[in-house]
C-alpha cells in the first residue's frame, strides 16, 4: 500500500499474521540511534533483533496515522501489523476494506 512516511513515499506490506508493525533500518529517520534491546520471533522461529520502539507518523492518501513500530537492521521494509489493521480495517470473511475513522 503506499503511504507517505517521514515526508517519503515508500511501500507499506500489509500482514494479517505480524502482531506488531516493523520499521526497516533503510526507513528510519536520519540521525536516530538505538541499541539492540530485545528480540521478535518470526513466523519460521527465527529470532529478529530489536532495537527500538518508535512511533511512526505517516499518511494514507491524506489521512494521517500512527502506529507504534518496532524498528530494525534486520527487515528494510515499512510492515504493517495487526496493530495498525486493529484500527484501520473492517473485516469481513470475505474481504478486508481500509476504512478511515475506527468504527468499534
């Protein structure tokens, strides 16, 4: 999905099965610095160092949103997890549609 992150357009992978959104090492903001702190497990078992949380601000066509994101050297994409589908998605079996506003 393409948002526009840190004044960026950049491609979002949308993913029903990671529990938190992940921000890649090449998308960070310039002159951040974090250190390693923790570890996510991947679907295949596979441990994926984190080094930081942050929140990122970034915007859907011109809506604007923010999702807190674990951030790491290990990944170099924008993902968006189920904490950001949590409040941005109607679901349906049939379908997933991106709404605006939180409807719960």
């Amino acid at each position: 999905m393409p948002v526009q992150l840190f004044n960026r357009k950049v491609l979002a992978l949308i993913d029903t099965g990671c529990d938190t959104s992940i921000l890649g090492a090449r998308l960070w903001p310039k002159g951040i610095q974090v250190q390693p702190k923790s570890y996510l497990l991947a679907a295949n078992g596979t441990k994926i160092p984190l080094l930081s949380e942050l929140k990122a601000t970034f915007k859907v066509s011109d809506h604007e949103h923010a999702v807190l994101v674990a951030a790491t050297e290990a990944v170099d994409d924008f993902i968006l997890g189920i904490n950001f589908l949590s409040i941005a998605a109607n679901w349906t079996l049939a379908e997933v549609t991106y709404c605006w506003e939180r409807t719960r």
